[in-house]
C-alpha cells in the first residue's frame, strides 16, 4: 500500500499524469448546494469534501457544470487503464450535468447509485430530501473476469464524530466503492479533500493517488494517510514522492 498527494489545481495536476496509470476514479467535486436556478447560485460559494471555493477558484461554478464536467472527467478519462470505472457524488442538482459531463468524456455511462441519510430533516409541505447521489461510468466495457457484487445503493449517516470536513463521507461506504478498482491497483481522486478516499483505499489493498488545491485540508488528508500507514506502530509503506 502507499500513497501520493499532490498539492495543486485538479485539472493541472492531471494533465501530467502518464495515460492508463490508474484503476478508479472516485471524487466529490465542488459544487454550489444553495440554488434551484442558474439564478440562485451566483455569486455563490461552491463547496464539496475538499473545501470552499470562491468563484476564481472554481471558475465554472457560475459559468457552464456541464463544461467543467466535461474538461474534468476527459483527463480522468485518459489517464484510467481500460475497465476502469469513475464515480461522482453529487446533491440533485448536480447530478443532470454531471452525468452529461461523463458521457461526454468518453466515459459509458452506467447509472446512479443513491446514498440514503437516515438523518435528514423532514420538509414541511413536501418529499424529504434523504439522499445524495453518485452518478459512476466506465471506461470501456467492466471486468466480467472480476468475482464482484457490490450494492446498487447505500444507507449510512454522515459522519458527526471526528469530522474533519463538513460533507466528509461514511468510511463503511468509501471502502465499499473503492473495491470497484482492482486490488493493488490506484485509485484516484481529484478533489481528496481531507482524505477519506485515500483511507478507504489504503484500507482495502488499494494505492492511492490524490490532489487537492485547499492547502488546509491537503494538511489534514497527509496527516490521515501517514496515521493509516502507520498504525499499531508498524510501517506498512511510506507516501511516493
């Protein structure tokens, strides 16, 4: 097992990644969670996993999703070996343009799988709104060869205790998700955030290649990995520069 953390805009950093060189992709992007309209959400802040972002730094949050989408996922598109599957979260509102910036990248788009929070508020005069989404393609056709089944939907809380980043993710669906990617094979994720992915992935066999801009949480995620290659006292494997 080991890791690399890049500190650095997602798209740059990618663009230097060698082609084939990875085996998943699992990411939550920035996004603005406040608006109904295009209306809504200018001026807005775009938050995710991996921090806040004004809009020069996620300069398409009050442009074009579907072209960011696109640009994005076309060099996760490239640098993923054949069989490789990418997986988004996202709220509802995100979720039409992330599925077209997918298939727009090449990617064969192949559903959405709901995560359901138990913990969500009721809304008065309406459908409560219990679920974020992960919109997931893949590159080619899946591994047939593979003896995998994994679930076509999710139930957990967010986590409370010990949470590092608002929209941090339940750790029992992060390890889940990541054994889509072969085991010894690299997952990567764009937007790490404060590292959950990356635990994840270390957890189940995987290696681990991540990239976040916010230099607070980029902190945070390098602390996360260097505890859990470090745990009980026995190094397991160090980070690759």
């Amino acid at each position: 097992m080991s890791y690399q953390l890049h500190r650095g805009d997602a798209l740059t950093v990618m663009k230097t990644l060698l082609d084939e060189s990875v085996n998943a992709v699992i990411t939550d992007p920035p996004y603005s969670s406040d608006g109904r309209t295009s209306r809504d959400v200018r001026g807005k802040l775009a938050t995710s996993s991996s921090g806040v972002h004004g809009p020069k730094t996620f300069p398409d949050e009050n442009g074009d999703h579907i072209a960011w989408a696109h640009r994005t996922l076309t060099e996760a598109y490239r640098a993923s070996a054949e069989h490789s599957v990418a997986m988004i979260f996202s709220d509802w509102r995100q979720k039409p343009d992330i599925s077209e910036g997918l298939r727009m990248a090449s990617w064969t788009w192949q559903g959405t799988i709901p995560w359901i929070k138990p913990a969500s508020q009721p809304r008065k005069g309406g459908f409560e709104q219990s679920a974020d989404f992960i919109t997931w393609g893949g590159k080619g056709s899946l591994d047939n060869n593979r003896d995998l089944y994994l679930p076509g939907h999710f139930t957990a809380t967010q986590p409370c205790k010990d949470q590092d980043h608002t929209t941090q993710k339940p750790m029992e669906i992060m390890q889940q998700l990541v054994q889509i990617c072969p085991e010894g094979g690299t997952v990567l994720d764009p937007f790490t955030g404060t590292g959950s992915t990356g635990i994840a992935a270390l957890r189940e066999g995987r290696r681990f290649l991540g990239i976040e801009l916010n230099p607070r949480y980029a902190d945070i995620a390098e602390q996360r990995l260097r505890a859990e290659l470090t745990q009980h006292d026995f190094v397991l494997a160090g980070p690759e520069a």
